[in-house]
C-alpha cells in the first residue's frame, strides 16, 4: 500500500501560480504510476495528468496542456503539479493517486487516493 498527502494548496488570482505537491509513504513509491485529480463543485473528478514511473512519460488533459507540469522525484518520494496561468475554471479540490498499472487517465484504474488540497482561482 501507499499513503498520499497533497500539499500546496490555496487562493490565487486568475494568471497567477501554484504547485501542488503530493508526498507518498509505504511501498516503493517508483512502483507506481501517479496521477493528478481534481473535482469541481457539481463535476465529475477529472483527470489532469499521468506520469509514468520514471517520470519520463506524462499524458495531460486538454484542459491544461500548456500551462500545467507534472514531475517526480522519486528519491523523494514526491510527485509535484505546477500550474500556471490559473483560470477561475481551474478551481477544484486537488487529488493525487496512484496506480501500478500505469499512467492513465481513468479514474477507476487508480487504487490509492489522497484527501485532497483545494485550489481556489479568482477572477
């Protein structure tokens, strides 16, 4: 098993930055794809993006190419989201997860989930 924390959260004005980190815990955290959720008000969760376990392959939303970067570091057991240019539309609860199938964008196919950061745009 793993256990997820998301950090870095918070209030930003539309144009503005954030990253969002997410710390993992338990097994080897290089064993498992990840990937980054997040659910509006009223929405289904989305997926945002996918990263492989090495880190060298990574699938993004529509919604967020161009703007938004996953990474990881796995001697540090973290996988970060750095978005930019933040709309008010980009304002969801914030979710990390983790798979060890690989890096897709189903929700259903990720096992291990953390609590959330919320992530508030403003316009």
């Amino acid at each position: 098993q793993v256990q997820l924390v998301e950090s870095g959260g918070g209030l930003v004005q539309a144009g503005g930055s954030l990253r969002l980190s997410c710390a993992a815990s338990g097994r080897t955290f290089s064993s498992y794809a990840m990937g980054w959720f997040r659910q509006a008000p009223g929405k289904e969760r989305e997926c945002v993006v996918a990263i492989s376990r090495s880190g060298g392959s990574t699938s993004y939303a529509d919604s967020v190419k161009g703007r938004f970067t996953c990474s990881r570091d796995n001697a540090k057991n973290t996988v970060y989201l750095k978005m930019n240019s933040l709309d008010p539309e980009d304002t969801a609860v914030y979710y990390c997860a983790a798979n060890d199938r690989g890096p897709f964008l189903a929700r259903k196919l990720y096992d291990y989930w953390g609590q959330g950061t919320q992530v508030t745009v403003s316009s």
